[in-house]
C-alpha cells in the first residue's frame, strides 16, 4: 500500500506541477492508472483528469474515464467517503445528460447521485433533489402520475434540498 501512496502522491506532484517538476497532467494519469485496481482514490483521480480533458479538448475516452469513477466509487470500503461520493456524484453528471458515447440515463444518474449523497456529498444532494424535481415536472406534462407515486417523490426532492443545505451546499445560478 505504501507504494501506491507514493505514486499518488507523486501523480498528484505532476498534476499541479510544483517546484522544478512542471505541470504534466498525462505523467499523472500513467501514475495513477497504473495503482487505480488497488488505490481507488488514484481511480478518482485519473477520472478527473480525462474528465477535463473531455471537457477541454476533447481528447481521451470516457468510457475510461466512467471505469475510473465506477472503480472509486464502489470501492468504499476502501476508499475515503470523501473520494467515493465524488466519483459517484461525477458519475451522476455524466448520466443525467450523456456525455460524448456515454447516453442518457436518469435511472443511473438518480442511482450515483444517490449513493453519493447518502454519504455527504451536498452537491449530489442538491443535484438529485434538482434530478427528481426535473423528472416530475416531465411526467406532469401529458402524462397521469400515480398520487402516491408523486407524493413519495416530493418528499424525496424536499429531503434532498434540506439535505444539501445541511451539508453546507448552496447552489449557485
């Protein structure tokens, strides 16, 4: 374990850059995939790092990049809460909406969300409670809702709002 420790370290030094080691994201992400199996928090890592690529230029792959969330964030056990709820929250981002080869699925995005803020993670919280609220409005639309159905929903968006809140999360627009 020590050895994967010092790699994430050092994969974290190459991330940042720091001293007269410079910035090289791609350094990093070689360290972190090779100890990602048996160090999910470098798994998170390396996510993080194709994930902004994604976002920024395009390049890399996210179904890479959603193995890496899924390995940190069912390894929680092993992993910090702190890394699993992130990993699971980022993975509730790519699925609400899709992203790139990755298609939409809000059953999954309500799942990660939820893992994630069932473990304290007030952004999930907030962006579940916002999920759900979306979905019911969908399901107004044209569409008859069971009222018990609905009512179970409400209070799951009102218990996720009052919960990222709680959890020091204030959405900003």
């Amino acid at each position: 374990q020590g050895v994967a420790d010092a790699m994430v370290h050092l994969g974290q030094i190459y991330e940042r850059g720091a001293g007269n080691i410079r910035r090289d994201p791609n350094a990093a992400l070689a360290l972190y995939s090779k100890v990602a199996s048996s160090n999910p928090e470098a798994a998170l890592y390396a996510g993080n790092i194709l994930y902004d690529q994604l976002r920024g230029d395009g390049v890399g792959s996210i179904h890479k990049c959603v193995e890496f969330f899924e390995l940190a964030a069912n390894n929680r056990g092993v992993v910090a809460a702190v890394a699993s709820a992130e990993a699971a929250n980022a993975l509730g981002i790519i699925y609400e909406d899709g992203f790139g080869e990755i298609q939409m699925s809000v059953p999954k995005a309500q799942a990660w969300y939820k893992l994630a803020a069932d473990d304290g993670h007030g952004a999930a919280a907030y962006n579940l409670a916002a999920l759900l609220e979306r979905v019911l409005d969908l399901n107004t639309v044209g569409v008859e809702t069971d009222t018990a159905h609905r009512g179970k929903v409400e209070l799951a968006i009102d218990y996720y709002y009052k919960r990222s809140h709680q959890l020091g999360y204030m959405a900003t627009t």
